[in-house]
C-alpha cells in the first residue's frame, strides 16, 4: 500500500479534481502527502541588480497568493487528521518535481493533465507525461475535462457547458 504520496499541483482547472483524488487515496492509505507548486522563476533583467520594483511587487503578490492557495489545499488534509507537507518551489516545473520525486522516493505520484492535443506536445511538451517518463512509481495523471468534453476535444469538437 502507498505510505508517500507526492501531488503535484499547477492551480489549474484540474486541480481540485487531483486534490480530491490525493485525498481520497491519503485517507484510504493513511499515506503521507507532499502537495508542491512550482512556480515560475525569478526573471533575470540586464542592468538591475533584482530587476525594477513594479516586477518585485507583482511576483511578490503572486507567490503570496500562490503560498495562501497551497495552505488552503493543506488544511484540507489536516482537518481530517492526515499528514501532509506543503511546499511552495520556484524554478523549471519538470525539473523541480523530479527532484522532490527523488528527494521524498514516493510510493506514488499522482498529477493533473489539461489534455492538450498532439501538437501542443510535440512542439510544448507535457509536465505530466515528462514526470510519467521519469517515475519510479505508479502515477496516476487526472485528466482535464469531463468525459464528455476531453471526447468531443479528440475529435476536435467544440463543447459547450451549461
């Protein structure tokens, strides 16, 4: 059975159905939880020491408002008793997890995908399939979408929702 489970979360649509799913496991499993963000590295600026004071600002902002939704994700655990770790990282998404993967050796990996087509992959990549790719583990990648709209996106329907 899992006792480490590390989730990987990117905020994105997909997120609360990968952190329901990590809890679902957590809670069945006892396992202990890594919930990690990776966010985006500093940018480097020609000529400023730590680059003008409006882009401070705003990555300060939003690393406060990305460290508040971490904890939020957090707190759903602790509260019904289960243990977890949350970790706000900065750097490359890909190379970041595959660290932490290293780092924490989990039993399982369990990450979301926003279901891209074939052409996004080939010419973007996919964090999700370089982390499949790169575990040691079993990793569970929950797809984007209802079933309904990552069938109509294959055959390159368009899906509106009520």
């Amino acid at each position: 059975m899992y006792t480490k489970i590390l989730v990987p979360l990117d905020f994105s649509d997909v997120t609360d159905r990968v952190v329901d799913e990590a809890l679902r496991t957590a809670r069945q499993t006892g396992a202990k939880t890594w919930l990690i963000h990776v966010a985006a590295p500093e940018p480097d600026f020609i000529g400023y020491e730590v680059g003008p004071a409006y882009i401070r600002d705003s990555m300060a902002r939003s690393l406060r408002e990305q460290h508040q939704r971490l904890q939020q994700y957090q707190e759903r655990f602790t509260a019904e008793g289960l243990e977890v770790k949350a970790l706000l990282l900065s750097g490359v998404p890909t190379r970041k997890i595959v660290s932490e993967m290293a780092r924490v050796q989990p039993d399982l990996v369990i990450i979301g995908s926003h279901g891209h087509g074939a052409l996004y992959h080939l010419m973007m990549g996919s964090v999700a399939t370089s982390i499949v790719k790169h575990a040691v583990c079993p990793v569970l990648v929950i797809p984007a979408g209802t079933p309904e709209e990552r069938a109509a996106a294959r055959e390159g329907e368009e899906v509106t929702t009520a």
